[in-house]
C-alpha cells in the first residue's frame, strides 16, 4: 500500500514539474519592444510573463513555435536567452477615488512626483463590456456648458460622442471644456448641499500628445478647480507604442470602476488616431499581417471593444455610467478615411469641427450639418428642449442662405430677414474657451433669441449684451434661473423672465 502511495505521489511530483517546465520559456528575439519567446506552451492570451527584475510582458501572439510579447517598461536590460515564466494573470490597474487629483501611467503608475497612490482594489485592463440586459437607455443629461453642443448636439450619460476633426481646430479644447463644466456642477452641488445630484468624476487619457500639451491641459484644469475631480492618464510621444496602445483600455478600467459602484464618469480619448497607430506599429512589429493602410485586420476591434464598455447600467448592475468621448483626428477633412470611418460606425454620434469656421473666428468651430446626437433631445432639460427646437434648423437654414445670398444682391424682406437672426445666433454660440456656461445660463440666453429680444441688437453688439444679460440674472435675478435649473421648466417662471429681460434691456439701451 505504501509503495502504491509512493507511486502517486511521485506521479504528482512529476506532472507539477512538467507543468513548471512547460510555463518557462527562453527569449529568442528581442527588440522594439516585443520580444520572441520559445517553450511557453501554457500561456495564455493577454497573461502577464514575468521577465524578472520587475519587468512584465503582455502575451499577444499565441503561434505555433513561440508567443509574441510586447513588455511593459524598459525592456533594454533583456537578453537572448533569458527565461520568462507565465504569472496565471491579466494585467491588471489600481482603481478608485485615491487616483482623483492624480497624473498616472497605463500601469497606474504614478508620475506626478506627489508620492506613490494606496490602495488595493485593481481593475483588469481588459475587459467584456456590460451586455444588453445590464444596459439602461441613456436619459440623464451630460452637460458640457458649451451652449451649441447642448443645445444642438446633446451628450447624455452613458453615451459615446465622437468629435472629429482636423488638427488645431479645437478638439481637445471641447473635451477640457466639458470636464471643467462636470467641476463646477460638482461645486455647485456641494455648496448647495444638494444629494440628488450625481457628480461626474473625469478620466483624461493623453495618448501621443506632446508633454508641453499635456502640461498645458493639466494647468487648465488646476486653474479651474477640475483636477480634483480628474484622473489623468498619460502616455505621451515619447512613450513606447506599447504604453500608448495600453493607456486607452488603463483609463477605461478606472472609469468602470465609478460605474460599478453608482457613480458617474466621463472620459476622453485624446486621441484614438494615434492609439490605432501605435496599436498598427505593435501589430507589424509582432509581424502581424497588415491590411488596408498597413492597419491590422482587428484595427476596428481595438476600438469597439474600448467604446462598447462605456454604457448607463441599470439597478443591479451598479447604477452608474461611463461616457466616452473619443477625440478623431482627420487629414484634410477626410471623414471617410479608414480609422475615422470605423469610430463613427461605433460612436452614438459626433462633434465634427470645421477648419474654415475655425479660421473666420467661428470657435468652437461646430459644423451644424454634420455633427449629430443619435441619444438627441432625451439628454436635454425640459427648459432646453423646448428653446433649442428651432434653433438648429434656423442655423442650418441660415448657412445654405448665406451661401445662397452672395450671388444675389435684391433679397426679399423675408430673406433678409432669416439671415440677419442667423448672423446673431452665430454670434450667441461662440464661446471663449475654458469658460462654460452652466445649464439655466444657457436656457436664458436661447429662450431670449426666441422671444426676438436679439433682433433690435447689432451683431457686433450680440455679445456684450448676451454677456452682460447673464451677469445682470445672476447678480439680480438668481432666484430665476435657480427655478430653471430646479424644474428643468421655465413655463412656471416666464413671466417673471419676460419682465427680467425687458427691465434689463431698458437698463442696455
């Protein structure tokens, strides 16, 4: 009997140190940060390898002979020859409300120089996004401040709005806008004691940007009071393409984390062009075959497995939301080009900015024609919806006009009537920048333009006297616009809204 129990044990013995034989392999190639690895018959895809000397890899390519690993860290210290062993996990990020406030790599690393960040609770990078049944509609507004985005193009929580368009045109500057819009609802919340309402915690993923611009963002931030409800996740130009192509899914996994736990987040991609180079870059390294523009053949999964995570979850699913807004960045205008193409088909939407608009001082230089909501006037404040109805539509009408209207000299009353009203409400949207408006600010302003108390005002006047409208309300009038924000209406205050503005333009005049 005790040579039978010898025996088994032995066997066992001898099974575990196969096992552990087979989970180490040696390094046959290296460089660019991928390496080669022979013997690994047991690893698994997207596992972590051990390196040893902290270093781990992230095994991507599972062939036949040997597993393409891309390493995480400086991988100059590898030789040929040395062993790497399977660890058994994903790779995983620390999550969690002890990252607000801080600037951290795709390993959640941090790199603000403010001390290292506690805690224990850690998020695999990569993840099933929350299926059909978890899924709730999006109805909640997510307000950005800017007046043209909210009152034409509504973001709602749990959406995924796209903005595109070519470069220095103002995309990041939409994405900076709406976190300092999130801080200043927060605040004002706070201050207010109000505990109906949610706050919206921010994730920035800084991908290939230069560090002078992300250096820039962050003291934006700092200098609205932002950053403390922000995370910030970087890897930038000077990144290996492994850290750039990591950073995207490290920023998603923390915003889940507020969305399992009842709470709400936003966060921007900035920028997944240059994720989806990156990512191109990896792939021809681990000799991966290159398609159409040398993109691999899973370029359009990289993405949508990204944005399918960001969604409103119902009760049982933790009752939060994560809203993407993924920045595009195209040549020349060309929305049809392949990456630009492949995030529209996967987005509930998109900003698309002009350059032309742009350079005739138009800012923020929204296309009206082509930027849509398909979430539309569901994530809008009653009060919204019923002033910014018509006003797309007269914009839009506006624009064909004008194009129109310089070939012709004798324009009929009606006409010229139409284009002097969209003259002004170009005027109303423009908006300098880190300077967003909140909700009831915005309901005023467009329940003022359809009432035509505009229409007697120069158009180079517009502004001053939208700027100096807002300022009378909130110095006279608070308690207006404190009702407007409190029933999303303003029917049971428009009469005293009407009497308001008349008093102040007398007091303009």
């Amino acid at each position: 009997m005790s040579n039978l129990l010898q025996e088994i044990e032995a066997q066992i013995a001898g099974a575990k140190s196969a096992v552990t034989k087979s989970n180490v392999g040696t390094v046959t190639e290296i460089g660019d940060g991928v390496a080669k690895i022979e013997g690994l018959t047991d690893a698994m895809a997207n596992e972590m390898l051990d390196f040893g000397n902290g270093i781990v890899g992230l095994a991507l390519n599972l062939e036949e002979a040997e597993v393409g690993v891309i390493i995480l860290g400086d991988y100059t210290s590898i030789k040929e020859g040395q062993e790497v062993r399977t660890t058994g996990k994903l790779l995983e990020v620390p999550v969690g409300k002890q990252l607000l406030g801080r600037v951290v790599n795709c390993l959640g690393q941090a790199i603000d120089g403010k001390g290292d960040i506690t805690g224990e609770t850690t998020y695999p990078v990569e993840k099933i996004a929350p299926g059909i049944v978890k899924r709730k509609s999006v109805s909640q507004p997510l307000q950005t401040g800017i007046m043209a985005v909210d009152a034409m193009i509504p973001i709602g929580r749990g959406q995924r709005e796209l903005i595109i368009g070519d470069r220095s045109t103002g995309k990041t500057t939409i994405g900076v806008d709406t976190m300092i819009s999130q801080a200043k609802a927060n605040k004002a919340a706070e201050e207010a004691g109000d505990t109906n309402y949610r706050p919206v915690y921010n994730i920035y993923v800084a991908v290939g940007q230069k560090q002078s611009n992300i250096a820039r963002v962050i003291n934006e931030l700092e200098k609205a009071g932002a950053l403390d409800y922000t995370i910030i996740v970087v890897a930038s130009a000077s990144d290996s393409a492994t850290n750039q192509y990591l950073a995207p899914f490290a920023g998603a996994a923390m915003g889940e984390w507020f969305m399992d736990n009842g709470m709400d987040a936003l966060i921007i991609f900035d920028d997944l062009s240059k994720h989806a180079v990156a990512y191109r870059q990896v792939s021809l390294i681990l000799k991966r075959p290159s398609g159409r523009e040398a993109y691999p053949g899973d370029v359009f999964y990289l993405h949508s497995r990204l944005l399918e995570r960001s969604a409103r979850v119902g009760e049982n699913y933790g009752n939060g939301s994560l809203t993407a807004l993924p920045i595009i960045e195209t040549q020349m205008g060309d929305v049809s080009a392949y990456i630009p193409t492949n995030v529209i088909s996967i987005t509930d939407g998109q900003i698309y900015l002009e350059t032309d608009l742009f350079y005739q001082g138009i800012r923020p230089a929204i296309s009206v024609g082509l930027s849509v909501s398909r979430v539309g006037s569901a994530a809008q404040i009653k009060g919204m919806k019923k002033v910014a109805g018509r006003i797309k539509l007269d914009l839009a009408q506006f624009r064909e006009l004008a194009a129109f209207a310089q070939f012709g000299s004798d324009l009929d009353a009606k006409t010229q009537a139409q284009l002097e009203r969209g003259k002004r409400i170009v005027e109303i949207f423009k908006q300098p920048q880190y300077n967003p408006y909140p909700v009831e600010e915005q309901v005023l302003v467009l329940w003022t333009v359809q009432q035509n108390y505009f229409d007697s005002v120069a158009v180079e006047k517009v502004k001053d006297f939208q700027e100096k409208l807002i300022e009378f309300f909130r110095t006279r009038k608070s308690s207006i616009l404190e009702k407007i924000k409190l029933e999303g209406n303003f029917e049971g205050v428009a009469d005293e809204l009407r009497a308001g503005v008349e008093e102040f333009k007398e007091s303009y005049a």
